[in-house]
C-alpha cells in the first residue's frame, strides 16, 4: 500500500502536469481576474482539455475515468497559484460531478456527464440567505403543478454561479416532513424563469466566485415530472440514497439527504 505521501508515477505526472498549467496559464491571468472580478473565460476550454473537470467522470462519458485523490490533488495544485480557480475546479468534480456519478439515473449520466467532462461547469446551489452550513433549514420549496414542476427561490454565495450551465439546486417538496423532503434537483441556466444575481464578496478569497441564483416560477418542462415529484413526496422515512427511477429531459430529482456543504 502506498502511503498518501508518496505519490505513484501517474499520480506525479498529473500534479505536475497541472503545477505547470497553474503557472503557465492561469498565473499571468491572476492580477486580472482579481481587478475585474471575474474568470478570464478563455481558461474554461484548456482546463477542460487538460481533464481537470472531469477527473472522476467514466471514460464511455467523455471523462478522465480518474480518482478522487486525483481530484485533490489537482485541487492542491491550482491552489498554489489561485484559490478561485481551485475553487472552481473543486466544486465541478466533488460536489457536482460527484454527485451526479453516485446519484443521477442512467439517462441523467448519459444526458450531463459528457457535458461536464467537456463543456459545462457545473454549481451547487445549497446555500440561503437563512441556512448556510445548516442545510436542513433551507426554506426553498417546490411543487408539481400539472405535468411541470415549478419553485420560487432564492439561493445565496453559490459557488460557480457566473459560470455555470448546470445547478444541483436543493428544495423540499414535503415541508411537514422537515429534512425528509429535500430533495435535490437538476436546473439547466436555459429553463425558463432561471437567473444569476449579483456577485457576493467571500472573505479570504479573490471575490470573483460566488453569486446569487434566483428565479421566480422556474418550470421544469418534461411531462414525466409529475411522476418524479410524486416518488419524491413518497420516499421512505429516512432520506434515501437513491435517485428518483423516473427519467425527464428538463427536470431531474433525486430524493436524498442533503450534504451540509454550501
């Protein structure tokens, strides 16, 4: 077994192949970002065609086929040069990714995994204006109405929010039941209803990250919604880890407990 310390040869190829993007690439373009506030989005498709947001994301979908301690490690490595792109990095392949490899159904994998690993950054839309890091009193509801779902919300400091194509957004569709009825759902920026605020400044990092994600009446448009808000109304007692079996091209939910990560 070899000790975390010592990294294989592979292991030494990638962080080193990212140390050299990191101060290559984005290094110059750090003194810019932090003036303008913003990510220099030319940077999006070389950190793309170097692997990094997509290290854990299977070979048949587009992506490394990789390890989380790779995904760490390529974390550490941007980290040394720029926190936000670490940042960035991070959320694409521990939260997001992460998620929908252990989550979504195979039609969610075969629809978002070849766009994460290729194209989309992806972010996690968890936190509120009233619940940080307590994820249990997240007050954003959903409801089915008809054959679509809709939800009015507002979520705070999401992480990738400027970016993004793609958001795991956090509602309870059954508040009587408390935590019980958060379930996690995938919101393409395209849907009808959906839009990115302000940026919001974070302590400790360039504020060029996190930003405000809200909408009002935010359709998911797939007839087969109705019948996934239905399985997630009626999920087991404790939060499942499974995601919903049904299937929809606009609206996707995964009845699970939440993560207490903003």
């Amino acid at each position: 077994m070899t000790s975390l310390t010592q990294l294989s040869p592979d292991e030494k190829m990638f962080r080193d192949a990212v140390l050299g993007f990191a101060r290559d690439r984005v290094g110059p373009r750090v003194a810019s970002m932090d003036h303008h506030g913003a990510l220099d989005k030319e940077l999006l498709p070389d950190l793309f065609d170097l692997g990094v947001m997509g290290v854990e994301i299977p070979e048949q979908y587009g992506g490394a086929g990789s390890s989380f301690f790779n995904a760490a490690l390529a974390v550490e490595g941007f980290a040394t040069v720029d926190p936000s792109v670490s940042v960035l990095v991070d959320v694409q392949n521990t939260l997001v990714a992460n998620a929908v490899i252990r989550w979504a159904t195979d039609a969610q994998k075969q629809q978002y995994l070849p766009k994460l690993a290729r194209e989309w950054v992806g972010s996690y839309a968890l936190s509120e204006a009233g619940s940080g890091s307590d994820a249990f009193a997240l007050a954003t509801k959903a409801e089915k109405k008809a054959a679509s779902g809709s939800s009015t919300a507002a979520k705070l400091w999401i992480t990738n929010a400027n970016e993004a194509s793609l958001f795991i957004v956090f509602a309870n569709v059954d508040p009587p039941r408390g935590y019980k009825g958060i379930t996690a759902f995938l919101v393409e920026r395209s849907f009808p209803g959906f839009s990115v605020g302000r940026r919001k400044t974070s302590w400790a990092f360039a504020p060029r990250r996190p930003a405000g994600s809200s909408w009002r009446t935010a359709r998911c448009l797939s007839t087969t919604c109705s019948a996934r808000w239905a399985r997630a109304t009626r999920s087991p007692s404790r939060p499942s880890t499974r995601a919903a079996s049904a299937s929809g091209r606009r609206c996707s939910g995964s009845p699970r407990g939440p993560s207490t990560t903003p």
